[in-house]
C-alpha cells in the first residue's frame, strides 16, 4: 500500500529558505535559473514605464521582485506589480497590476497557476509578456473573471489603475534590436 504525501510550508518555512522561491498553497517553486538578460531588460523597462506613467497618481507605486504575501502559505514574487497604497515593508494587498516576463522554466506557472491565483486574489489587470516574441497577453478581471483585451506588441493600451488613467506603449517594454 502506497500513501501519496506532499508538505505543505508557511511562510514561516518561506522565511527559513536561502535561494529564490515562491510559495503557493503551501507547495514551494524554485525560481531558478536567474532570469534571462531579455528578461531583465523587459522587466526594467516595464518598471520604468509604469514608474513615469503614474507620477501624477497619489500612493500608486511600481515595484520589481517584490513578495507578495497573499495567505499564511502563498507568498509569491511577481516580475513587475503596480500597488494603490502606502505600502508598510511587505505587500499584504491585491496589486492593481501585474506582469509577469515569462521565462521557459517559468512559463507554465505563469499562464495557469499564477493566472488563476491572481483573478481569484482580484488582481485588476494580468499580463503575460514574452519577451522573445515581443508579446504582451493582457487580462483585465470582470465579474471575477478574466477577459483578454489584447495582445500587444507596439500598441497603446489604458489602464484604469489607483484611480488614474494611464496610457501604456508597449513598444518602449521590449529589448532594442541589434
């Protein structure tokens, strides 16, 4: 007789690890390998955009690698995330915005575990980004819901985040060509 047994870790066990990880629903993932230089550079540029998009926004901030504590065993570390708050030194509160820069270690985690969690967290906007094929998949939460609204590349799109309206160009995101 065989019994199937997974652990299941806190973030009081998150706390304890050296290395990079994630913890969903109590089952660690490692994150590594370190991101690609693509990766880098497309996350960058995601932050920075977003950063001089939402100057006029009061306490709407734009952060990079930062943990998420979203439960007492999920703590996730999304790739760029927009808050609408005064943060206090952790992020205990649903994001406005998140994208995630899809690495091939990554990609599975990011189109369907981290996609549910966020749209039943009450993330407003998701987006994919594929920094590769110079592909941005964005969804935006309705009725509980995601809903596509596009793949970008070097299109505009607003977003209605913290209470502002920005205009986003995708195409200042991606790596510059040789």
């Amino acid at each position: 007789m065989s019994f199937a047994y997974t652990e299941h870790y806190t973030i009081a066990d998150y706390q304890q690890w050296s290395g990079d990880w994630e913890l969903v629903q109590g089952s660690a993932y490692a994150m590594t390998p370190s991101p690609s230089v693509s990766h880098q550079i497309t996350s960058v540029n995601l932050v920075a955009h977003l950063k001089d998009k939402l100057k006029g926004c009061a306490q709407s901030y734009a952060l990079m690698e930062t943990d998420w504590e979203i439960a007492n065993d999920t703590v996730v570390r999304p790739d760029v995330l927009v808050i609408c708050y005064e943060p206090d030194e952790r992020i205990t509160k649903a994001p406005g915005l998140i994208f995630e820069v899809i690495s091939a270690s990554t990609a599975r985690r990011d189109e369907q575990l981290k996609y549910e969690l966020y749209q039943k967290e009450g993330v407003k906007y998701y987006g994919i980004v594929y920094p590769e094929k110079r592909i941005a998949k964005v969804y935006q939460l309705i009725a509980e819901h995601y809903r596509k609204v596009g793949d970008f590349s070097d299109e505009t799109r607003e977003f209605e985040i913290c209470d502002c309206k920005i205009t986003f160009d995708f195409n200042l995101i991606w790596r510059k060509s040789p």
